[in-house]
C-alpha cells in the first residue's frame, strides 16, 4: 500500500470539503446591503408627534391672502380678446336666399326629368 499516495488524496480531498463549508457558510451570511438603508430606523413611532391644526381663523386669513394675490395677478395680466360668436369662414361666401331659391328650382326640374326618363 502506498500511504503517501493516501494521506496526498485525503489533504486534497479536506480542501474539497474546507472550501464547501467555507461557500456554505458564505450563503448563510446576508451580503452587505448597497445603496441607502431602508426607512425602518428613519420611521416615527405611532405614539410620536401628532400633526398641528390650522384653527378656523388661520385657514380664513391664509384663503382671503391667496384670493389677493389671485385678484392681483388677474389685474396685471393683460385684457383678453373676446371670443366671435360667428363661425369662421371656409372662403366661400353664404348663399342668398334669391340664389338658394333658383338652385331649387333648377335641381326640382332635372329631377323630374329623369323621373320621366326612367
């Protein structure tokens, strides 16, 4: 028996076994985390500061302010254009009632023509 050919295939054979414990335990640590933490350490507890409230009087103050500055700004803009009420035009002038009427009267009589031809 060859006891150095032995004793070379049992080292070689722990370091199969020291680098399969050492990727094990590699798995069961958790890799430091990249990029910000996550918000659990940043959160106010539920019994922490409540919010504050605008009294009644506060909110009207704080309304009639913004409606100023809402009337201001109204007042410095410049007048607008009032807007037409006629359609706009195609380019092509409305029909008199004159014209409308001999049209009639010609389409009446080509109709009735070829009513008489069929």
């Amino acid at each position: 028996m060859d006891i150095q050919g032995t004793l070379e295939q049992l080292r070689q054979e722990l370091d199969r076994i020291d680098h399969a414990i050492a990727a094990l335990e590699q798995l069961g640590q958790t890799s430091p985390r990249r990029g910000r933490p996550p918000n659990v350490t940043q959160a106010v507890p539920a019994g922490g500061r409540k919010r504050r409230t605008m009294s009644a009087a506060a909110r009207a103050k704080i309304a009639a302010a913004q409606r100023a500055r809402w009337a201001r700004q109204k007042a410095n803009a410049a007048p607008k254009q009032a807007k037409s009420t006629q359609k706009k035009s195609s380019g092509r002038r409305p029909m008199s009632p004159a014209a409308r009427k001999r049209l009639s009267a010609i389409l009446k009589a080509k109709w009735a023509e070829r009513k008489k031809a069929a």
